[in-house]
C-alpha cells in the first residue's frame, strides 16, 4: 500500500469520528459502500448505506446524544492492491444513558476502492469487555 | 464466484464445525491463515494460528467442554475473485458453565485463498443479544 492510500483511509477513520460528533447518520454511512454489511455490537445486521444512516440517526438522536467518539485505525493488511481488512479501534465517551462514560471497541473494517475514494464495504463492531472474568473467551 | 469456490468455502465452515466438536484447536485454526486476525465476542484481538489453536484448545477444555458447535455460511460477497467476505453464524450449545444453554453468534470472515485451499484470513465474532431492550445498538 503506498502512503496515498494509507493517508486516505486514516482521513476515512476522520471522517468516521467527524460525523458521529456531528450526530449526522448520513455523513457517516456515506464513508460505506452502497451495499455496506454492518454488524453491531449486540450482532444484530444491517444491510445498504441508507440502513446504516437511518440507525445511527436513530441512535445519535437518543441513546449516543451528546457523546464523543474517536475512530482510529490500528492494524491495515492488504488483501489485493484494491481490497484491505482494517482493525479499527474507537473510544466513546457518553454524558447520559445506558452506555454513560467510557466505552472502547474494536472493529473489523473491510475496505475497497470505489469511485469517490476508499469505502466501508463490511464493519463489525465488539464492544471491549476489560479483563477477563465477567464473560468468557471464543 | 463459481459453485467449485463456493463448495470449498461451505466445507471451510463444516471443517470448523468438525473441530470444534472434536475440541481440536489444531485442527479449528488449521482454517485459519498463519497470520490471521481473531477478534472474539469479549473484542479481544488475537493474530495467527497458533495462537488460535492454543486459544480455543483452553476453552474446548474449560468453558466450553463437551459443546456442540454449527457453523454456517449466511451470506458471501466477492470483494475479488480471490477474496471473499462471508457472514457466518454458530449455533453453540453448552452443557454446563458460564454459557449454559444455546447460544447464537455472527461472524464476518475475511477469506482468501491459499495454496492450500481457502482460508480464514479474518475473523470477528460477536454473540448475537436477541431482542433490543438490554443493551444499546450502534
């Protein structure tokens, strides 16, 4: 990968934190393929661009209100020249709610290259648990 | 793809299944990468197979002894002929412990092909919550 594509997708990551900070669903699904899968945290599967913006204006209007989020990428392999499988980390600070005070969780990002840039084709997102204990390992 | 290429992916999944029920961790990251990426249901990231083979040989003798695992394709995108995006769901039941009981996760799977045959280049894995109430969805 050369130092065109990895700014590239870093500014993805950016664009991520930006538009959840934003509270703006649709500047965040646009970083996502028209047919993007996305896997949250509670495993339940969304499918299409349009589906993923619809879901996060739902939860940026309610449960996410207020909160910050910041999307980094942490690990890039190259499938192809056109294709990477991206480790993603974010960290999440929430004021209120169910999920109030700092959360962190690791995606797993699938990107290609489309017209208009580097896109999200899959992500699937696992909130971190802290130490083992509470829950076991697979 | 072709039926030849998808044939080899659903046995993928029955290889998967077969060592898990055999409690074989060699044999479970046998259809793994060597230097494949596992995120698991706690988002703890481990990379390459031996790692997955000692990892998953300590819960097939603990937490998850004399379980019965099902893994399946759900869905498969091409993101190039030779690299594959698959969801895939596991159908768990436990005997005893922790997770006593049956239990349902999704995982999405970076494959890709090897000289060897296809292989497991990523995998992220999340239990599946069931209906919205407990926990929020984003």
């Amino acid at each position: 990968m050369n130092q065109k594509d990895r700014v590239e997708i870093d500014r993805l990551a950016e664009a991520l934190t930006a538009a959840w900070n934003a509270a703006d669903g649709v500047a965040f699904a646009k970083m996502f393929t028209e047919d993007a899968d996305f896997v949250n945290i509670r495993g339940d599967h969304f499918v299409g661009r349009d589906t993923i913006a619809e879901g996060h204006q739902r939860i940026f209007d309610s449960i996410y209100r207020d909160s910050r989020n910041v999307f980094a990428i942490s690990k890039i392999r190259e499938a192809t020249g056109e294709v990477v499988v991206a480790l993603m980390e974010a960290h999440l600070h929430c004021p209120q709610g169910p999920m109030a005070g700092d959360n962190d969780a690791i995606a797993t990002a699938v990107l290609w290259r489309e017209p208009s840039g580097w896109r999200i084709a899959s992500f699937h997102n696992t909130l971190k648990q802290g130490p083992p204990g509470a829950r076991p390992t697979r």
